[in-house]
C-alpha cells in the first residue's frame, strides 16, 4: 500500500468522481485477486461512513452498474446507495464505489431471516419483469446458458481423467461427477418444460450467504444483497435454491406472497418447482466455477478444487436421486439406476433416445419428492 492513501489506486479513482471527502482515514483490503479486488474507504462517505470501492472487469462492472442505475433507483427494495462508475483507461477494468453494508450477518436456520428474504426476492423479481428493456441489457441466465455450463464443465472434468496429480479416489470421484452430469443432460428437455413457461426476470446468479447482510435499525430490519457481477436475465430459479449451508435459501412461502400481487398465477407449488430446478443450476454453476481450478501441477494445487467438487458431486447426486433419476448409494453417489435411468450415451442417435426414456417407466417431474419441513430438498 503507498505511504500517503491518496495515491492509492481505489483513491485515485474514487477522486475522479469529485467527492465532498477523498482521502480516506484508511484503507481495508476485503479481496484481492487477479480480476478483481474490494476495499474499504474510510469515512469517506456521507457523514463520515465507509465506502466499498470495487475493481473488476469491465463487463461484469457494467452489469452491475445496470443494476444500480435503471432497478434499484426506483427505491422500490432496501438496497445500497450507489455513488458511481469509472472506467480505467485501458477500458478493460472499471471501478464501481458503493454504500458499506455493514456487518449484519445473515443466518439461513433463522426464520426471520429467511422470510426477510423470500419477502425481499419476491418484490424485486416482481419489480425487474416490468422494468422496460433490462432483457436486452443482461447476460441470458435462462436454460440454453446453465446446459452450455454443464457442457463445458463436463468437457474441462473429461481432460482430467488421467490427471497424474490426482489420487486414484479423485479421478473415480471425477467420473461419477461427469455420469451424473451426464443424467441431467439426459433429462434437460424436463428442465425446459419446467421453465418455458415462466415469467423471465432478473436473476443474481450467487445469491448466497456472503453477498447479503442484514441490517437492524430502530423499528425495522431490512436485506441488502450486492456482488451483482453474474446477474443476468432468466427464470428465477438459482436464486430460490435450497442449500442451506451457503446460499440465501429465502422462505419460499414468503417469496411467493411477495410475488402474487405482480403474478397473480404463481403458486406454491410452482415455486417449489422452480427452487428444485434452481438446485441444478447453482450445483452448475459452482461445478463450472470449480472445474477450470484443477491442474495438472502438483497435487497440494489440485486438493483444494478436487475437494469442492466432492462435495458438489454428492449434492449432484442426491439432487437427482431426490427426483428420480438415478438409484444409487454410497459416498460417490454409487451407481447409476439399471435399465431407463442410467446415463445416456452422448453424441448417437440412440443416446438421444436413451435420453429421452431415462427415467423409471414415465418421464418424472421435479416435483417427484418434495420435502416441505425447511424446504430442503
């Protein structure tokens, strides 16, 4: 960090908004790594208060900025203030400066919690599907997106195959990961029927517990959701998804009262379809996060990524066997279901049709099992 603040980098770009205040009583370092980076200004904020300066890529920062700009400017959700926008002079990273959240932690076994967030979801999904034009300024975060994602992380697992990194129980781990990818691909015309005729809307894309805060003043509690960066435009379902350990995991119950009023036709029912669907595709989300982490370097650089995807590749599995899709026991998921159920061969006429008929006996909706104590499925 320089010696004098004002010639830090977060400083020098905060100035160039023209701020009553710019030098900061110090700086914090919240992230840093080699896209992006968050610090803290202190008291360089209204009345003394802290502002958040985040770098990053240009066109995650834009979408955030989007946000910001045309959603939360309507004031119709708690939601940060947003001071501004720089872009960098190479145009290939922006920074964007925002109101500190605070330290209110959120806590998904708190009911109160959880209803504060079904309450908070509903009314902004309802509010971003009749806010004109934000279609055609987001990334697509609809079905097409989450299977390219399955595609490609099954692509990145393949290569990993004969890693000689790994140990024998990381590559039978990486396989079972990719036959249960390979399911759901077998399923996915299932996914679509689920989402093809639902209201589109905006979607966070990690809605999870550290990018929420709750904040308590007198007479009033209220949720302030940020790192917008994979937000995009689709079906609201990865930001319903029940998993209680890391995201958000909003009451769907109150989620679904907050929506009636602008979506008269949703039910509870439909929006446990939907959270269940949205289990997917947070699991392809983190395995496509993960996934490009693995290495074929020596083996303390790939323990931690082979690790995660452990544990995404057991909630994978539970996940499909929740709805019927595959049968199996044991800590890699076991095997595949005999018969109509096992993983469809890729790329052949007659994997298509395998595809098609996975499944015992009929096609299976997601609904297949529901269990509604805590709505963790």
């Amino acid at each position: 960090m320089p010696e004098r603040l004002a010639e830090h980098p977060a400083v020098k770009a905060w100035a160039a908004l023209n701020p009553a205040r710019v030098e900061p009583d110090g700086i914090e370092t919240l992230k840093l790594r080699d896209k992006s980076a968050v610090y803290r200004l202190g008291g360089v904020g209204p009345d003394g208060s802290a502002v958040i300066a985040k770098r990053c890529r240009r066109p995650a920062c834009l979408v955030e900025r989007i946000i910001y700009e045309r959603l939360f400017a309507r004031q119709l959700v708690p939601a940060l203030r947003w001071y501004g926008f720089l872009d960098e002079p190479d145009n290939v990273h922006s920074w964007l400066f925002l109101e500190d959240a605070g330290t209110g932690t959120y806590l998904p076994p708190c009911a109160e919690h959880r209803a504060l967030a079904g309450r908070w979801l509903g009314t902004t999904h309802a509010a971003a599907a009749k806010e004109q034009g934000l279609e055609l300024e987001l990334p697509d975060r609809g079905p097409v997106h989450f299977l390219k994602r399955l595609q490609v992380s099954r692509e990145e697992l393949v290569r990993h195959f004969e890693n000689p990194a790994l140990r024998e129980d990381g590559i039978r781990m990486l396989k079972a990961l990719v036959g249960d990818l390979d399911v759901l691909e077998g399923h996915w015309s299932e996914v679509e029927k689920v989402c093809q005729d639902e209201r589109r809307t905006i979607v966070h894309g990690d809605f999870v517990i550290k990018n929420v805060r709750v904040r308590t003043t007198v007479g009033s509690t209220s949720l302030l959701v940020f790192d917008w960066e994979n937000a995009g435009w689709g079906v609201p379902c990865t930001d319903l998804a029940q998993l209680t350990d890391r995201t958000v995991s909003p009451d769907l119950d109150s989620y679904a009262s907050a929506l009636r009023g602008s979506w008269p036709r949703v039910s509870d029912v439909r929006v446990r379809e939907l959270a269940e669907c949205g289990r997917f595709f947070r699991l392809l989300d983190e395995i496509g996060w993960e996934s490009p982490l693995l290495t074929f370097g020596p083996y303390r650089f790939v323990v931690k990524p082979a690790s995660r995807l452990r544990v995404y590749q057991v909630e994978l599995h539970r996940a499909l066997l929740a709805v019927g899709w595959v049968e199996g026991r044991g800590p890699l998921g076991g095997r595949l279901a005999r018969g109509k159920a096992r993983a469809p061969k890729r790329g052949t006429a007659k994997g298509a049709r395998e595809a098609r008929a996975s499944g015992r006996g009929r096609p299976q909706k997601l609904t297949h099992v529901r269990r509604r104590a805590g709505y963790d499925f």
